[in-house]
C-alpha cells in the first residue's frame, strides 16, 4: 500500500455508506453490518478523531462507537497473479466514483451518504440498483478479471441470492480467467473460506453450478466436479446422476440448517462414485473408502478445519451403514457406535446422522419422507450410554480381568441393552 499527498489533509471528509448494507436494504433485507467509505480522509485524521486501524493490507479503522468499519477511498492495481498481487493506493483525492469502480458486482458498488434514510442520495454509476431489479450479477469492470476471488463471491452470491442469474458477459469474463490460468493461483485459506461461506447461504447448490459451468469447479474441487454425469441404481437414486443428487443434499442440509461441519460432509460425502470403474456401473461397491481417501487430499489441500474434516470422515465411510441401520441387529449396532466414537463424541454422532438425513432426503421425490434411522439411533445411543460402565470396570477387575476383557464384558452389556430398548420399541409400535 502506498499513501499519496499531504501528511495532513484539511479538506472537508465525506463518508458512505456501501456494498451490502446499502445492496441488502434495498431488497427489503435485515441489514446486521454496515461498511463505511471515507472520502478526503487520511490515517493521521481518523486517528486523532478516536477511530482505532486494524487494517493490515489497507487503511480500515473501527469507529470509535460502534466498531463499524471505516476504510480510505483507495483504488487497487494488479501486480501479479493470484490473490495477493496487488497495490493499493489511498489519498485524500479518491474519489468515491474511484473507490466505487474497483469493486466486484454492481450490486455491491452502491453508495449511500451517511445520515441519509431510504433510497435519499443514492449513489450509483454503474447500474446496480437495475440489476438489483432485474435479479442480475453483473461484473462492474473489466477489472473484476484482476482477482480471481471474484469468481468465488459472485458463486456466493449466486447461492445467497438464489433468483438472480449471472449476466452473460460476465460468465464469459470469469470462463476467460479459468482458461488463463488465474485461479489456479488462488491460496488455500482464501478458497475454504468463500466456500465456506457459501457452503452456508441459503441455496448452496447454485455455487457449485456458477463454479462448473465457468471450469472453476474442475480446478478448485475435480473430485466434486468429476460426480456429473456419473450414473446410480435408480432405485435408490430416482435423480439417478450422482452430481445432480448432490446437489440436492446440499440444499436439503440448509433446509435443515445444518451446521458448516454437516454441508461439507455432505458436499464430500459421495467423492468416491467418481472413481467407480465404468463396467460396474452403475453400483458402486466400495465407494465409501474411496470416498474417504478422496477426502484426505481435499482437505489437506485446503486446509479444512478438523471439525469439519473429522466429520467428513466419518459419513464418507459410515452413511451407508447408517442407511441400514434398520436391518442391523443390536450387535451391529454398538459396532456401529463404535465406529462412528458415538460414546465419547455423541454431539458430532448427532451430527453426523443430520448429514446421513439429508443424504437420504436429497432424493427425487423423498425430499419429505421422514428418516426414521436418526431418531432410532439416538435412542440406541441413549440405551447403550445407559449401561453403568465403571462399575462393570471395577467389578471385572476384582476378578482379575484385563484390559480387553474389560471391554468385551463392557461392550457385552451395551449390547444387551440397545437389544432391549429395540425390543421396548418393536412392541410399542
């Protein structure tokens, strides 16, 4: 970054209101966080007005009230591939026109003065208010080729804002940059956190269309994008193509608000299907391990949480089981628990069976069928938590068992246990 002009700037500031807070509020949306532009501003002023700098790349500041953010009118040149190969340059003699051309969408490069209520000064020299209106995701310049991120929010956005339609020049523009060669230069931590954000909007599916239809997907994610066209047993699959099917897992986890952790399980939980050898298809006889093994390179090549991995894991190799779980005897069950360290992580078994649900869910035509395979295993869980394990400890031990018989007789009584509480049940219904 780079400061230009005087050390002091005396000059009158002005301040604005942009991007989503003015975008979301126009649409008739809560707006929870409003971002600030200043314009004839410097550090120095802002500073001795009380404002606190966090900004590390660019001049932004917390107000010093509302910790609002306030950034510098700033304009930006690319200097080299990627996510960080740029310069910005802040001075007093930024204009907001120049502030307002480097940013993303349209949609988002809608200023507003500050104090102002309703749609009273808008500001808008690039359309963003008739897009709004006609439900488009426009780029606002040529510049938006200069980082390839955009890609990744306008994919976002296209989730969040699941009417709008991508403008078709600027489908064109980002196909362009795939074909350059620009997102491969994205960083990891940068990729997980916009697909994570968009793993969290309201229909994520349609992030992962906008990505594979400009060939961003089959950089960023090919062991998801390679899931098109790949076929299943129609009984079990009504939607039959495997990319199709997952994508109504994804929408079905945020109907069901599930948590991040859940999505990206449900995103990575199929991987597998797209290495199924062609002359058996259309089963896919062991795909759970492959899936798994899939997993691991996704995730150490984007860093992904240990929560959110640890998770994947688990459904990539059990939904299946969990599946059956119906057919399975109280035995098969406690292996089950076992497997999936329901005893000591129950909270993530919870979890993990939200994520078998919308599997199980994202179907054609069974998007409203219960799955009676979650609750029946929480009881199970609950009856085999049940079983008093220290004192069947203790007691093995006074008759001189060792570690592994301990835990056979241990197992031995949770096993008893859920048998009685299928019984309870079967009896009940």
């Amino acid at each position: 970054m780079r400061l230009r002009g005087p050390r002091r700037y005396t000059a009158l500031m002005e301040i604005y209101r942009v991007g989503g807070a003015v975008r979301d509020a126009l649409l008739g949306l809560a707006v929870s966080d409003q971002d600030w532009v200043v314009v004839g501003g410097t550090p120095e002023s802002l500073i001795e007005q009380g404002y606190l700098p966090v900004g590390r790349d660019f001049p932004v500041f917390l107000h010093p009230e509302t910790r609002e953010e306030y950034a510098l009118a700033r304009t930006e040149r690319k200097t080299a591939r990627g996510y960080h190969g740029f310069a910005f340059q802040a001075a007093p003699d930024v204009t907001l026109e120049d502030d307002l051309a480097r940013r993303d969408l349209t949609i988002n490069a809608i200023a507003q003065p500050a104090g102002a209520t309703g749609t009273a000064g808008l500001i808008d020299p690039h359309g963003g208010q008739r897009d709004l209106q006609a439900r488009v995701l426009r780029h606002v310049t040529d510049a938006f080729r200069e980082d390839p991120v955009r890609i990744l929010r306008l994919a976002r956005f296209a989730a969040r804002f699941a009417d709008f339609s991508v403008a078709p020049e600027t489908q064109a523009l980002m196909r362009e940059m795939v074909a350059n060669g620009e997102v491969e230069a994205l960083v990891a931590e940068r990729v997980w956190q916009e697909l994570a954000r968009g793993l969290m909007e309201k229909q994520p599916s349609r992030m992962f269309d906008v990505l594979r239809d400009c060939g961003a997907l089959q950089v960023l994610l090919p062991e998801v994008n390679k899931l098109w066209g790949v076929p299943q047993r129609a009984d079990y699959h009504p939607e039959v193509d495997t990319g199709i099917h997952l994508m109504m897992v994804l929408d079905m986890s945020a109907r069901l608000d599930a948590p991040l952790a859940v999505r990206f399980a449900c995103l990575t939980h199929d991987l597998g299907k797209g290495t199924t050898p062609a002359d058996v298809l259309p089963r896919h006889i062991g795909h759970e391990e492959r899936s798994a093994r899939l997993l691991k390179g996704v995730c150490e090549r984007l860093r992904v949480p240990t929560d959110c991995r640890e998770l994947a894991d688990v459904v990539a190799r059990e939904h299946g089981n969990v599946h059956r779980s119906e057919s399975l005897n109280a035995a098969a069950i406690v292996r089950l628990l076992e497997r999936c360290d329901a005893f000591r992580k129950p909270q993530r078994f919870e979890q993990v069976l939200l994520a078998c649900e919308c599997d199980a869910r994202g179907r054609l035509g069974l998007q409203d069928q219960p799955y009676p395979q979650r609750p029946r295993l929480l009881a199970a869980l609950a009856a085999a938590q049940s079983v008093a394990t220290k004192s069947i400890a203790e007691s093995a031990q006074l008759a001189g068992a060792t570690g592994p018989k301990v835990g056979e007789l241990i197992q031995k009584a949770r096993v008893a246990a859920v048998a009685r509480a299928q019984s309870t049940s079967a009896s009940a219904a």
